[in-house]
C-alpha cells in the first residue's frame, strides 16, 4: 500500500433513519486508488458513491471498516485537517460551495483556514487561478460568472490548498455542454500536467472514456471495476444497472452482434474509423 | 420587482477619497467616538459644530448629495414620528398652541427638535461611513473591533463571517426570488393586485420555497465550508492585510479632538 493515495477497507456505512431504522449506503466496500491514476465512479441514483466521496476526506466517519489516506486513518481525530487538506472535494452545486465575494478570496478561504501567511496566501491564489484559467476574472464577484466558471472557481479553491487527490462528485451535473467541457478539460489537466490524484463521479458516460479506471457501484457496493475498455467491451450488462453505454462503444457493440468484428476497445471516433476504413 | 435587484446592503458608492481610502477600523473607530459625542453634547450650538464638522467631511467625500438623501429617506419617516410625539406628549413650560385636549408647549418643543436634531445626525455620520466603506471592508473592520470582546464571549468572528456570507448570497437569493415568482405567476398567482394584507399573504407561495432552498443552500454551504478546513476564527489568516497607515491614526485622532471639543463647548 505504499503507492495507494486512497485505501479503503470494508468499508461501511449506514445512515440513520429517524427511530431504529438505518439505511445502508455501504456495504464492504474495499478499493484502492494509487497516486496519479484518474478514477472515475459511476453506479445509478442512490448506490452509494456521494456517500463513498464523503468517506475520502473524512466528512463523514465509517460505521465498520477503515479509511486511509496517504497513510492516515480518517478515524483518528488529530488527523482530520491534515485529510481534508491532502484531499479536496469539488460538489455539484457550483454556487453553493462559494464562500466569499470575490474570486479571489475565495480561492483563499481554504488557505486562510489553514494559517498560512498572507503573501504565501497571494501567490498560491494566483497560481491556483492561472491553472483554471480564471486570473482575469480574479476580482469579479462570483454570481456574475457561468457555471462552468464558477466550478472552475471552486476547483481552484481546492487545488490552491496543494491536494494530493481531488474528489469531484458530479462536478458537471448542473452546467452547459460548454461549461461541461470547461470543467472536464481542467480536471484532465490538472491529473496529467499537475500529477493530482482524481476520483471523478459522474453520471455522463462519456467522461469516464479518459480514465484510467471505471469503478461501478451498486447498491452501496462495488459491482465491478476495470479499465473503460473492459468496462464498455459489452459483456458487461450496464442497463441492468440502470446505465447507458456512450455512444461509440454502444455503436461498437451494435456493429459486433450484426456480424463485424469491431475490437472491443473501441472507445472513441478515431478508433472506430481507424477500425473502419 | 426590478428595483430589488439593485439594492446593495449600505449603498456603497466607490471613490478615491480620503475618507474612501481610510481603514475601515479608523473609520469604524472614528464613527464610535463621534456617537459617543452625540450623546455626551447638551446644547443646540453643540450640535451646529458637530454638523459644520460632518458638512466639511462630507463635502470631503465627494458624495452626490442626492444620492444621500436618498438613503436618508426611510429614517426621515421615523424622525418625524419622534417630533410628533415629542411635540404632543412633552409637557411642560409655557404653552404655544391648544387645540381641545391637545397642546404643544415650550419642553416639548425643545426635547422634540433637541432628540430629532440628534437622531439626524447620528443617521448622516453614520451613513456617511457606511456609503464610503465597501461591505467586505466594513466586516472585516468589525471582526477587528469585537476582538477586544472575545472574553466577554462576543463571536465578532463569526459575526462578520454570517455578514460576508449575507454578501455572497443576497444577489442569488434574489434572483432566485425572481424565478420563483415568476414560475408562480405562470401557474396563476397574483403578486400585484389587492391591499398590504392581501399582497403579503400572496408572498407566501414565494417564500416558502425560498426559504426550502435557502436551508438547503446553507446546508450544502456548511459541508463545503468544513471540507475546506474551515473551522472557527481561531488561528485563521486573511490573505486581505489591511496596512494602517499616518492617514488613519491622523483620522482618528483628529476625529476624537473634534468630538472632545464639541462636546467641551458644550458643557
Ligand atoms: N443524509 C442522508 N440521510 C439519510 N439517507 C441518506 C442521506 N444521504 C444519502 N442517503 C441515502 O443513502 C443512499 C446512498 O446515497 P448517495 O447520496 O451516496 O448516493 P449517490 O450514489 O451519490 O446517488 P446520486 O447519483 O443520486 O448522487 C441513498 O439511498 C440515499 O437515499
Ligand atoms: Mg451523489
């Protein structure tokens, strides 16, 4: 476990329901994520993956099991600033996550939480601004930005506190194709040109064709994981789950049962038309 | 409904004056000692230095005075309210006019301007303050004023932190407002027509939901706030360091000579 960022162990969880009732949300859930790799969660309405993100920055605490992170045991109270440092979570609602007035001290509000000295506070904002692309921006007030915009903002706040993993749970969900783009190309850039660690939840299909690796969750448990070639290959029933396949691997699919052997790594255009032509 | 979206807490107008460029904490502690003044000054000529004093600091400001008596509006209703009643219930002395039952003599004449002359006052220093200092600023000014009170339990940090949160969300909220009153209006409600009592209770379908989403907003706020190290203003830093300056120690000091002589005239 000496490279894994992210180390889970029969992990557990269950939300009370008023009275005796309990819910279970997790349900021995094990997984590890190592340092650098682009993760992505996907499983359908209410199996569990807001729950799990919660887990990784010590939010919320496991009924049974263990959470580590970089080592540490998101349990052990002394802990819990040093997770929540080590590990940003990025939540759907773009407007809902800004704090301050202007884009600025926003960014700097994580930094200003942890004591960090004013000129270092300027200087990481301003870096953490540049790579998000939002330094002319810097001064605006945060509802006159889009969507896109503003998650970009919220990404920014959490890349400036120096994370070695960021969680986004359904960062797209509430933008615009446009937004939509924004958002995933500076996620992917901050995985690959900045080393960050990334567990990306998702309902878009489409997103999850970058990763390194698709874990699906069902019903509070890890139905099953792998590569988005093996996840996509077709020999995996998704719908049964409740889920689509994208667009390119379902054609692959389609063109396989009527006969062509179309490789099932298909995962993008090029692919298919390198295949096809 | 239009006008709601240009409502800004305290009207700030930006501008390059000496009193726009001051410290907040000066200025805060400027306006203090010149409230206590207000209360502290006896006579009628006291109260015409104090105002020849904020006339200068005004004009200083390069405010449009229209712009500020706009602000002083709503207040005026009040001090009206102060001088009638001042002027009807404040017995004593000889009696100007008798009307029935009703008279107006001499000491409520007198405590009625005195009160009104000094609750105007108190209103324009104040205001003059609040039009030149940004919001963020004025926060920031009075988590620096409350320190002193932490033993006393007062949470000045958190007090300023509910009035920067205030700031960030009043222009979604209200434009949230507008959507919900708008889907309302599509589905038949009546926000225009009828009496006071009737419109208020017309709010209710727009306030309602509303309030749902802001507790919910709050609630996703809270969550997103602690998974950013947020926790209290102990050992906090700001990255927003505001330099004290010669100006703002001048500012005060010379604000409190004036507001020691004022009063001293006085006496
Ligand atoms: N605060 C809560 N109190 C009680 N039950 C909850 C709470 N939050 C979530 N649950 C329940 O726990 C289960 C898992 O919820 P969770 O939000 O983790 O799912 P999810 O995979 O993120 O779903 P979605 O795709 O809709 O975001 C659901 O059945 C949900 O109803
Ligand atoms: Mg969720």
């Amino acid at each position: 476990m000496s490279n894994s960022i992210i180390e889970t162990v029969q992990l557990c969880y269950e939300y009370t329901l008023g009275g005796e009732k309990t819910l279970r949300a997790l349900d021995n859930v094990s997984l590890q994520i190592t340092e650098g790799e682009y993760v992505c969660l996907i499983g359908p309405n209410g199996s569990g993956k807001s729950t799990l993100a919660r887990h990784l920055n010590a939010l919320l605490l496991p009924a049974a099991g263990d959470v580590y992170v970089d080592g540490l045991l998101t349990g052990e109270e002394k802990h819990r600033w040093e997770i929540r440092r080590r590990v940003g979570l990025v939540f759907q609602n773009p407007d809902n996550q800004i704090v301050a007035t202007t884009v600025e001290e926003d960014v700097a509000f994580g930094l200003e939480n942890m004591g960090i000295d004013p000129p270092v506070i300027r200087r990481r904002v301003k870096e953490a601004l540049e790579l998000v692309g939002m330094s002319t921006l810097a001064q605006h007030a945060p509802h006159l930005l889009s969507g896109g915009q503003k998650q970009r903002v919220a990404i920014a706040g959490i890349i400036a506190m120096r994370p070695r993993c960021l969680v986004l749970d359904e960062p797209t969900a509430m933008l615009d194709p446009r937004g939509r783009r924004e958002v995933l190309a500076t996620i992917s850039m901050l995985n690959r040109q900045e080393k960050v660690t990334v567990v990306h939840i998702t309902h878009f299909m489409e997103e999850t064709l970058e990763a390194d690796r698709i874990i699906v969750m069902d019903r509070g448990k890890i139905a099953c994981s792998g590569t988005p070639a093996e996840i996509f290959s077709g020999e995996l029933d998704l719908e049964s789950l409740g889920m689509d396949m994208p667009a390119i691997p379902a054609l692959a699919r389609a063109l396989r049962e009527g006969g062509l052997p179309v490789p099932p790594n298909t995962l993008d255009v090029d692919q298919l038309v390198d295949y096809l032509c | 409904m239009s006008g709601m979206r240009s409502i800004t807490l305290g009207h700030y107008l930006p501008g390059n004056s000496i009193l726009h460029r001051l410290d907040p904490r000066a200025k805060l502690m400027g306006l203090l000692i010149l409230i206590a003044a207000l209360f502290l000054i006896k006579t009628f000529s006291g109260f015409f230095y104090f105002g020849l004093f904020f006339v200068l600091t005004f004009v200083s400001s390069r405010l449009p005075w229209r712009y500020f008596m706009r602000g002083l509006k709503p207040v005026l209703y009040i001090v009206f309210f102060t001088l009638i009643l001042h002027f009807l219930f404040t017995k004593g002395g000889q009696v100007f006019w008798r009307f029935g039952p009703l008279t107006i003599e001499e000491n409520g004449v007198f405590l009625g301007s005195f009160m009104t002359l000094r609750l105007i006052l108190l209103v324009i220093t104040t205001l003059l303050v609040t039009l030149t200092t940004s919001p963020i600023a004025f926060a920031d000014g009075i988590e620096f004023l409350l320190r002193p009170l932490r033993v006393f339990r007062v949470p000045g940090h958190e007090i300023a932190m509910m009035m920067t949160i205030a700031l960030r969300f009043i222009p979604t909220l209200m434009e949230e407002s507008d959507k919900i009153r708008k889907a309302q209006m599509a589905r038949g409600a009546d926000f225009e027509s009828g009496n006071i009592f009737r419109r208020a209770r017309n709010l209710v379908p727009l306030l309602v939901p509303l309030f749902v989403s802001a507790f919910r907003r709050a609630d996703d706020l809270a969550v997103a706030m602690e998974s950013r190290c947020y926790r209290g203003g102990d050992n906090r830093t700001k990255m927003r360091q505001q330099q004290v300056t010669c100006l703002d120690y001048l500012g005060v000091f010379t604000t409190c000579g004036i507001a020691a002589a004022i009063v001293l005239t006085g006496v």
